[in-house]
C-alpha cells in the first residue's frame, strides 16, 4: 500500500490559508484517493462528490470552486487534477515497480531458505541409513547416568542457538559484517565505535539486505545519500531505515529525495514523505 506525501508546512501554505475548512478537507481527501488508487494525481468528475460524502462535506460546489481559483486543484478532461501531486508522491509506474522489486526479493529468500532445509532433510536421512548399516558392537545394555534435568526454556534456547550455529557460516558472518561495514562507511564512522551490545540490533537488517542481493557498494551509497537529506541530518539513521530506502533507491525514485526540491506550491515533508504518525509507526522505538 503506498503513502500519500502531506507537506507538515501544509497548514501555512498561503493557497491552503485562502481557502475553507470544507476545501482544506476536500483536497486531503483527494491527495489520499490519489494515492490509493494510483490515479497520478487525478480525481475523476464523478469521484469529487463522493469524496466529499465520504468528508461529511455539504457544500461539494463550492469547496471545488476554492480549490480550483486558488491553483490547488487543475481542471482536466473529465475531472481534475491535484496540482503538483507527481511533485512530491510517486506515479503508478513507480509504485508497481518497487512492489516488483520487493516480490523478487522476498521470492529469493523463500527459494534459499526452501534449500537449505531440503539439504538439512538430506543431511538427517543419510545420518540415519548411515547408523542402520553400522554392527553393534554391544549389545547388552550399559547403564548411562541420567544429567540433571534442563528446564524447557533453556533447551529450546540452546537448541535455537545450535540452530542458528549451523546455518551461519563463515563466510555468510563475513558478508552480514560487510554490509554492516559499509553502512558505517556510508555515515563515516568506524565500525568499532558502535558498542558490541548494540550490534546485535544490526545483525537482522544486514542478513535481510544480503539475501535481497544487494551489494556493499550500493549499501554504502544508498547509505550516505539518505544520511545526506536534511531531514536525517540530525537524526539517528539505522541500518533498518537503510533496508526500507533500499528498493526504491535502486530504482532510481529515491523515495526521500523530493525532501531536497523546492516547488511554487506545496514543500515536501522533511521525513521522506511520511506525516509523523506514519513515521512514527513505520520506525517505533529508539534504534537498537
């Protein structure tokens, strides 16, 4: 599902200032039809209406007319159009593009993880045959001192951990800690200089950026590029914000890029896009 880009300057933008509540309402309505529907900023003749029944707006007529004499909304064959809507939110090419991009990415993931536990499956059925073909060698029973017994917890946490032991190895540590690398060259800092008890927090959005297949490179620079926009200027960018910008940053959109243009009408929110809500429920809590 997209998100619809409102500008937190919107409140005292001089043409939203010279119009009504009802038009206020109105045109936030149809930036949110826009982008839900993938319209390109376009709000068909037969829509208004029922966008303002949706608003609990009386007087449609006249809110459009407000719109429409102070440049917010443009007149369009059979409809109108949001001024600048492609200025600030993405087109639907954009939108369908980077839903691609990430089913590729997640279907990649599923089809490594599908072989990997097929070559488990293997591993056990030929350890299995292997112990049937064996002779025994004793026969008669010895007694076997029993351990103390393990509380469920701690098994299945040592069991995970086990787990986790066998399928990362070596080399797939050296990848996840390259990426984590170049994330930090990206901010231009030192690896070390992040406390090893706040690593952890890394681990997961490293291994999820590895498996999508993208490179160190395109880390770092995808990296210093988001660090660079003047909203994270003097914020805390984790390697998780690096992870979500990633898809859309290949494509060429870059999703928080229109926080650095300027247009004759509405500016960009400085977060990306996001209003602070969104925002604050797409990265909940202080990074790890």
């Amino acid at each position: 599902m997209p998100w619809a880009r409102i500008d937190d300057d919107l409140i005292t933008n001089p043409k939203i200032m010279s119009v009504g509540p009802e038009a206020k309402l109105l045109y936030m309505f149809s930036i949110i039809h826009c982008s839900k529907n993938l319209t390109d900023g376009f709000v068909a003749e037969k829509v208004g209406p029922v966008l303002a029944r949706y608003a609990g707006i009386s007087g449609y007529d006249t809110a459009r007319d407000e719109l429409l004499d102070n440049g917010l909304w443009e007149t369009a064959e059979h409809g109108y159009n949001v001024h600048d809507y492609l200025e600030y939110n993405p087109s639907k090419d954009d939108v369908l593009a980077l839903r691609e991009e990430r089913a590729k990415a997640g279907s990649i993931g599923g089809q490594r993880s599908a072989a990997s536990k097929a070559q488990a499956k293997a591993k056990q059925m030929l350890e299995q045959n292997s112990s049937k073909t064996e002779p025994n060698f004793n026969p008669v029973p010895v007694p076997v001192p029993v351990p103390n017994p393990v509380p469920i917890h701690e098994e299945r946490e040592t069991t995970a951990s086990q787990s986790r032991k066998v399928r990362e190895t070596p080399e797939k540590t050296k990848q996840i800690y390259g990426i984590f690398a170049a994330y930090c060259r990206g901010l231009g800092i030192d690896p070390q200089t992040i406390p090893k008890d706040q690593r952890s927090g890394y681990l997961k959005p490293a291994a999820g950026i590895l498996e999508a297949g993208y490179t160190v490179e395109q880390v770092e620079q995808c990296t210093r590029e988001v660090k660079a926009q003047p909203f994270w200027q003097d914020k805390r960018l984790h390697l998780r914000h690096v992870a979500d910008e990633l898809p859309q940053w290949k494509l060429g959109g870059k999703r928080n890029g229109a926080a650095t243009r300027r247009g004759p009408a509405i500016d960009p929110a400085p977060s990306g896009g996001y209003t602070w809500d969104e925002f604050n429920a797409k990265y909940p809590g202080p990074a790890g």
